[in-house]
C-alpha cells in the first residue's frame, strides 16, 4: 500500500509541471507542434485506433504530446539533467523520510506517512518507505532510459531507411542514365550502314520500351511518355526511304531484302506486344504508332495493328495484310496501293477509313518515266499501268475481310478490279463517289446484305459501252482518260442510284 501509494508523487508533479507550462507563450506551443511525428501507424486495426488517439490527444494536449512524441522529446533534450535531478531527488526523499511528520504544511503527504503499530514499528515503516523510494526513483530513471534508447532507435532505423530510399533514387537514376546511353546507341545504330547492326539497334529499341513500361517505380503516365519517345523512332525509322533509293526503285521491286527484313522485324515486335492473346503490358495499346508517309515494299501478314495510322503511305508491290488483325481506329486516308493489295481474312475492329485511297494504283504521284522500259514522253501523274507490267493476277483482294465497326471508302480510286467475296460488313460501309475501274468487273458477293449495289453504265471516249453492278454512290471511271491540264479523269459515269420502286409502281398503275 505504501509502495503503491507514493507511485503518485512523481506523476502528479510532472502533471503539475506540464499544466504550467501550457500557462506559457504560445510560441512554443507553436515551436512544439512544428516538431510532431509523422510516423504514425497507418494500417491494421491496433494502428488506426492508437493513430486517431495520438491524434486526438495532440489536438487537446499539444505539450504534452511534443514532450513524448515530438521528433525530438523534451525529455532528450535534458536526459542528462532529468537523470541527475531524479537521482538527487531519490536519495534526498529516502533520506528525508522521518522528517516527513514535521512537513504539516504538506497535507498531501499525511496519507503518505506510516504510522506505527505493535506489529509493525516506525523505523520498520521508515525503512520500507526508503526502499520503495529508491525502488520508485530507479523505476523511472529506467524507463528514461528505456524511451532515450527507443528513440534513438527510430532515428537510426530513420537514417537507415533515408539512406535506403536515397540509395534506392540513386539507383533509380543510374538505371535511367543507362537506359538513355542505350537508347542513344540505338538509335545510332539504326542509322549503321551495316544490316545486322540496324537489326540490333530495333532489338534494342524495343527491349528498352519493354523496361520502361515495366518499370513500377515510374507513374503509368512517365513510363508511356518514355515508352512513346522510342516508338516514335521506330515510326520515324519505317517513315524513311532507304538511302540510295527512289520511290521508283521501291516500285521496282529494288529494294534489299536485308532492309524490309528489318522494318518487318519493327512490326513484329510491336505486333506480339500489342497482341491481346500475348500482351506483356497493357501500357503497348495507349500508345501511338504513326505510320503515315511510309513507304510499304513488303507484306505485312498475320500481324496485329493497334491505332495504327497509315495516312498518305505508299504500298508497293505486294501489300499485302493477309490474316491481320486492327485494332481501334485504322486509317489509309489518302494512301497509294501499287499495283495490288491483299487483306483476306483480316479483322477490323474498329473504324476503318480509306478515304481519298488510290487502290491499284500504278504509278506515284508525278512520277517520272524517263528511265523505264517503256520510255514515256512527259511526267504522268495518274497513268495505267503498261501493258507487258499487266496481269490478271492483280487485283484489290478484301475477300473474307471482317468489318466490325463503319468503314469508309469514299473518294476511293479502284485502278483494277476488287473483291469483296466473303467479307462481312456490321454496318453498312460508305462508297460515296468511291470509283471503280471500268476496264474490269469488281466481285461484291460478301456475306453481309450491307452493301447495296445498283448498274452504273459509262462510254469511253472510244464508243466502247460498260455496265457494272457497283455500290450505291460509287461510279465507274476509265483510268486513261486522266487529263494532265485539268488535272482529273474525264471519262467517269454518274452515280449509282437506287431506283424508286415505289414510284415505278404508281406510274404503272395510273397508265
């Protein structure tokens, strides 16, 4: 009881003190809430409770708070002195005890004094209280110690984890100089006048974007922007026209193998990572692959394309997109087939557009003839392909094509015969004044009833009479009747129209 009882003293003057102090200046209240902790448990049950109590009392008792739980507390501040004056204080109470009947003015201290019984007498009681004194004074000089050695360890565990985290961002940024060193020799490497070289800088190019994009440590937003950089070089890099060649080199078929191996090689890539049934990160369908202006000399089949842009491309030779799957919104506006273009059995999910598209065609804009076979006197811009270069074998193949989404034709040029055979339209597809080559009849037996088809009739300026069955809107057109001083074909039908049936029927009645 006595033990128990004198535990309150040292409390109830450190109350007594605390209070006093919360009397004081505002300033260093102010001063104190400046240096409160922020490593406040944030997770689990226990954690949340003791983290809205810390709260709480730091909100009510902002002293008191800051002397035990502020960065640095008051108490380490004078650990040596609180050691030092609880030690005096310890022996000076033990030794002051039998005087402790003459301290009247002390009432809180009567229930404190033994008093001596036949069982047990004063200098007994005297020594016990000592004991417990000490015991007391020695409990609290440990649990000093204990809190000075706590807090000691946060702030090494603190150091360790800033220098963790120091360490870590260090890291972070080695990773990224090495990283941009890599991605610089790549890019030199695509401009190497060496083959196998320009291969291994695409392999490089396209590691690098995987890593990027991996990298958690990065928001989704840098990791895109970092990955964007590299596929705009590889966009840029299937943009250019290989050195020491011409589009009429490319028209030739003169280009190396060794080259579209490697430009086939980008695509590759791109398409395994953009493919859902393989995707190695989600991040490779937000990205923008800008193909326009390309110069296409070799076949593109079973590849998957997302958002890929195709504007004002030229396709030579075989352009071919057999078994090829698009993704989001594809686009060939304004874009030149040569000679023939394949895409049977290709999907497209999402809006199509061939708009203002030159399928079939046989020559580049303004191309010049001068060092072909067949020798011609002036520059042509949209001319018929010779006669020894003709085969049956070329035409416009959309057979067993897939259309999910619209798709649009419009103002397209079809310089030989298309088929249609097979294809599937979900939506009605638009051939408004889209233009199909008289010389040849085009196939539109698809399986969707989506296309509407009407007789156009032409005459050329020769008497020859030509009558097609064509889409609704589209005309027939002859592709020698181009006239350089108009700059247009002037041999074309009109459009193909539905006829009112309805109509028809009145007048039939009425007559």
């Amino acid at each position: 009881m006595c033990g128990g009882a004198f535990r309150l003293l040292p409390i109830e003057a450190q109350v007594r003190q605390f209070c006093t102090m919360l009397k004081g200046d505002h300033s260093y209240q102010r001063r104190q809430e400046k240096t409160l902790p922020n490593n406040e448990p944030s997770s689990g049950r226990w954690g949340n409770t003791l983290s809205r109590f810390k709260k709480w009392f730091r909100e009510k008792c902002p002293r008191v708070y800051g002397f035990f739980f502020s960065e640095t507390p008051f108490y380490i501040h004078h650990f040596f002195g609180l050691l030092v004056g609880l030690g005096i204080l310890g022996g000076f109470l033990a030794l002051t005890v039998p005087l402790w009947k003459s301290w009247n003015f002390l009432r809180f201290l009567e229930p404190l004094i033994p008093t001596a019984s036949t069982d047990y007498s004063e200098p007994k009681a005297i020594a016990d209280l000592r004991l417990h004194i000490l015991y007391i004074t020695g409990g609290i000089i440990a649990i000093l110690t204990l809190l000075q050695t706590n807090w000691k360890n946060q702030v090494d565990r603190r150091k360790v984890e800033d220098d963790i985290q120091k360490n870590k961002k260090d890291h972070e940024r080695q990773v990224h100089a090495e990283r941009r060193s890599r991605y610089a020799k790549g890019v030199e490497q695509l401009a190497n006048e060496n083959a196998a070289i320009r291969l291994g800088g695409v392999y490089t190019l396209v590691g690098l974007t995987d890593e990027w994009l991996a990298d958690k440590n990065l928001q989704p937003q840098k990791r895109q922007k970092e990955g964007q950089v590299i596929i705009n070089n590889l966009c840029a890099y299937i943009r250019s026209i290989p050195n020491g060649l011409t589009s009429i080199d490319l028209e030739s078929g003169a280009a190396p193998s060794d080259e579209a191996k490697i430009r086939q090689t980008i695509f590759n890539e791109m398409s395994n990572r953009i493919n859902p049934k393989n995707q190695k990160n989600p991040i490779w369908a937000d990205l923008k692959f800008d193909f326009s202006d390309s110069p296409i000399f070799y076949p593109l089949d079973d590849k998957v394309f997302m958002n890929a842009d195709f504007q004002k491309s030229n396709f030579y030779k075989l352009a071919s997109f057999s078994r090829s799957k698009f993704y989001g919104e594809t686009k060939f506006t304004g874009s030149n087939f040569y000679i023939r273009s394949k895409f049977d059995k290709s999907e497209f999910y999402g809006i199509t557009d061939f708009a203002s598209t030159r399928l079939g065609m046989p020559l580049t804009t303004n191309a010049d003839w001068k060092n072909m076979k067949n020798q011609l006197k002036e520059t042509i811009r949209y001319a018929s392909i010779p006669q020894n270069i003709m085969s049956t074998n070329y035409y416009i193949d959309f057979s067993e094509a897939f259309f999910e989404q619209k798709v649009n034709f419009n103002e397209v040029y079809f310089y030989i015969k298309a088929s249609f055979e097979s294809s599937n339209f979900s939506i009605e597809p638009d051939f408004d004044s889209s233009y199909f080559t008289c010389k040849e009849e085009s196939n539109f037996s698809t399986h969707s009833n989506n296309i509407q088809l009407e007789v156009a009739e032409l005459t050329d300026k020769s008497g020859n009479s030509y009558t097609q069955e064509i889409p609704v809107g589209s005309r027939l057109f002859d592709p020698k009747s181009w006239s350089s001083r108009e700059e247009k074909y002037t041999c074309v039908s009109e459009p193909a129209r539905l006829l009112d049936k309805s109509s028809e029927s009145k007048e039939d009645k009425s007559t």
